[in-house]
C-alpha cells in the first residue's frame, strides 16, 4: 500500500502573497503629490488615517457586504408593510465609517480651501475598497448645498446631513443624531430625460404636498429623506420626501423590489411607489431641474472619482499578482510587454486620478473665482 502525504494534491505554487495593503493613501505617491498641489496638505492626517482603516478594514468589509446581498422585507409575518432593507452588519460597518471619516461631509463641516480635494480624496479611498456605499455617501454629499439653499425645511436635516454620526435604525430624523440622504429621479419611461417624469405632486393647504407615482431605480431606500423630482401644477418639481411624516407615521414609500444587477450588489437599488407620501417643496414649482442639478453636478464629481478609484484598485492588484507570479523564467513584471501593460493601465489610471481631484479643487474655487465654477460645470460633466 502506498502511503499518501496529506493535502498531496494540493500544493500551492508560485501564486502571490494575499493582497493587503496598509495604507491606500501613503502607498499613492501620485495622490499624495496631488493634494499638494491642490492644496488640501493640510488634510494629510485625515487622509493618512483612511487610508489606513480602507486598507486594514475597508477591503475585508466590502467582500462581505457584496457577498451577502441586501434583502428586501417587504411585510412583516402578519401582512403588515414594513418596507426595510435588511443588510449585512459588513454594509453598515462601511457606512459608519464613511460617515464618521466625512467622505459624505468632509467638505461641508470644515469648508475652507482645499476642503473639497480632501473630501475627493477621502471618497476616493473609499471607493477603492467598496462602491456601494459610496452610492449613499455620495447623495448624501450632493445633497447638502441643495438642502443648504432650501426655505422652510427644518433646519435638523441640513445640520444633522454633515453629522459625523451614522444611524442606520429606520427612525424619524428628530431621534437621530446623523441622517443620509437619497435621490429619485429616474422613471420607467425616462432615466436620462427626466422631463418625462410622471409622478404627481399636489400642494396640501399647509403647503407641504402629497406624491403619488413611482420611481424606477431608487437607490439606498434605508435614506432618511430624498430629493425627488415629480410634476406640480407649476411644472417639474423638486422635493424632499422623508421616511416618516412629521405625526411620527412612516410616510407611504412602498419598496416594490429590488434591482437584480450585474454589479454594485451590496447597493439596495429599488423600485419604488409614492402612494399619497407626504413630502416638502425645494425651490419654485417648474424649477425641479434646476434646483437638483447642483446635487446631479457633485454627483458627476463622484462618477468621476468612482472611475478613477476603481481603477487605481485594478492596477494596484494587478501589479501586485504581476510582481509575484512567475511565468516562463521571470515574474511577470518583468516580461517586458507585461510590463507594456502596466505602465499604460498606470499612466491612465493616474490621468484619471489627477483629472478628478483637478475638478475637485475648481468645486472648492468655484465660490470664490467665476473661472474655476466655469471650469467645474464643465468638467464635471466632460470628465462624467
Ligand atoms: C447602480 C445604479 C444605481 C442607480 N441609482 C439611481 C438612483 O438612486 N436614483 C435615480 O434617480 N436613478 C438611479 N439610477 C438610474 C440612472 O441614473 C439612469 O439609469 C440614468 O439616468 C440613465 O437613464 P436610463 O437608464 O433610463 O437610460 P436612457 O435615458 O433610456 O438612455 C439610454 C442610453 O441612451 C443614452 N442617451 C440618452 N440621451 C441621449 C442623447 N441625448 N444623446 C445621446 N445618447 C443619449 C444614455 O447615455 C444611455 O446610454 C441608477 C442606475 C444604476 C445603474
């Protein structure tokens, strides 16, 4: 009888080392050259410090949050609605440090020069572990200087948006601390062309008003309140639907089902129907897109940075494999058209980079020089 080693069969050879960085930000000599140069050195310790937690944690907690997939209850045991998304602890872990880290508010809680490259940079290492949640942290981002402009809302929601507090209980706003934000424009019949939207708006005679209709593509439903476009007597609208109604009901959102996706899983995008949801006006009747367009700009800013961390993340993986694995004599990295490979994926992903923090820091001028908001407003769109 021959005697067999244990595991034989399974000797594991000339594969590379796990990958697990310690810093996404440190190990980034072109990231940390690019907030020099626009201007947001002295956000150094904060960037240093995600840097190290999206290494260490983030890129552990993003496999599990997109592995376990959120799921959507619908109605509890007894026929009740409940409409809540249930998600993996993973999920809510990377949210609260988004929230605490400011990549959703970096900007707004401390807005001087530079603020909006640090807040760039801070989403961008996010994004390099996890992109789902950057879909909320995102929105929520986007929506502040809208709810910042807004009259007659209260002011709990705009103070609570740049709160360093993240609560994902499904709760009115006035029993938390930090509320996230969500947007609703998208419909069955129009996703890119939102004039087409069908949702009614009717003006109450306390002048809040009522939805009826439906949206085709919500993301984050579990949001405390979102920016929803829906047709007044006026014209497209722009509102501010919350959760629950001021009586402390929970407002008539019903979340129909959830997105089947070919990635960004750990994301509960929705389709939704309003049926009568109380919400609040934002900005004149008839000027629905003009007031959530500078929620969609920020929101480009972020396709922006979600691109470029993305890649970043590819390169950075793909060099690490190439740096170890073996293949005819040489590690691969060595093998010059290899190396061709690399060096192309590097020079574009470090384009990309410069190219997003490069608008950023014309979102952070854009108050202060008409030719930087000039800048923004078109590259936000071109880099898009
Ligand atoms: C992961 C994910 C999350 C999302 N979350 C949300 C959300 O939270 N809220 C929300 O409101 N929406 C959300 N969306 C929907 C998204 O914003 C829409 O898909 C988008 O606006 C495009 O609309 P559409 O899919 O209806 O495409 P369409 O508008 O039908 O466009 C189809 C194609 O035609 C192109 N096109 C459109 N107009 C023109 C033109 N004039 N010239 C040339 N080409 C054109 C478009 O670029 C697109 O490639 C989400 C989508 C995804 C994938």
């Amino acid at each position: 009888m021959i005697a067999l080693e244990p595991f034989q069969t399974h000797t594991v050879e000339n594969q590379p080392e796990p990958f697990a960085p310690d810093n996404l930000y440190t190990r980034d000599l072109a990231l940390c050259e690019a907030v020099a140069r626009d201007g947001a050195a002295w956000a150094e310790p904060a960037l240093v410090a995600y840097g190290a937690v999206m290494a260490r944690e983030g890129l552990d907690l993003g496999v599990d949050a997109n592995r376990f997939r959120p799921q959507l209850r619908s109605h509890d045991r007894y026929g009740h609605r409940v409409d809540e998304i249930e998600y993996h602890p993973a999920y809510h872990r990377l949210m609260q440090l988004g929230v605490e880290h400011g990549v959703h508010a970096f900007a707004w809680r401390d807005p001087q020069p530079g603020a909006q490259v640090a807040r760039a940079v801070l989403s961008y290492l996010h994004h390099q572990a996890e992109q789902g949640t950057s879909c909320p942290l995102t929105m929520s981002y986007a929506a502040y200087p809208v709810l910042a402009k807004a009259s007659g809302i209260d002011p709990q929601w705009l103070s609570k948006a740049s709160a360093a507090h993240y609560d994902p209980r499904n709760r009115p706003m006035a029993e938390k601390m930090g509320v996230t934000f969500g947007m609703g424009m998208t419909e069955k019949q129009g996703g890119s062309d939102v004039r087409t939207n069908s949702t009614r708006a009717s003006v109450a005679s306390d002048g809040s008003y009522t939805l009826i209709g439906h949206k085709w593509f919500m993301s984050a439903p579990m949001s405390d309140a979102f920016l929803v476009l829906a047709q007044a007597a006026g014209g497209l609208t722009c509102l501010l639907l919350p959760r629950w109604r001021p009586d402390g009901s929970a407002n008539a959102l019903r979340i129909m089902r959830l997105k089947d996706k070919l990635g960004n899983w750990s994301n509960a995008s929705s389709e939704v129907e309003f049926c009568n949801a109380f919400a609040h006006r934002i900005g004149d009747e008839g000027r629905g897109v003009a007031t959530i367009l500078e929620m969609v700009a920020l929101t480009r800013l972020e396709c922006l940075i979600g691109s470029a961390a993305e890649m970043r993340m590819a390169l950075t993986q793909a060099a690490h494999h190439a740096r170890q694995r073996q293949a005819f004599g040489k590690h691969l990295i060595d093998q010059p058209l290899m190396r061709n490979v690399l060096a192309d994926l590097a020079l574009e992903s470090e384009a990309a980079m410069v190219l997003a923090m490069r608008v950023a820091r014309a979102v952070d001028g854009g108050g202060r020089e008409p030719r930087e908001a000039a800048f923004a407003r078109l590259a936000t769109a071109v880099g898009k």
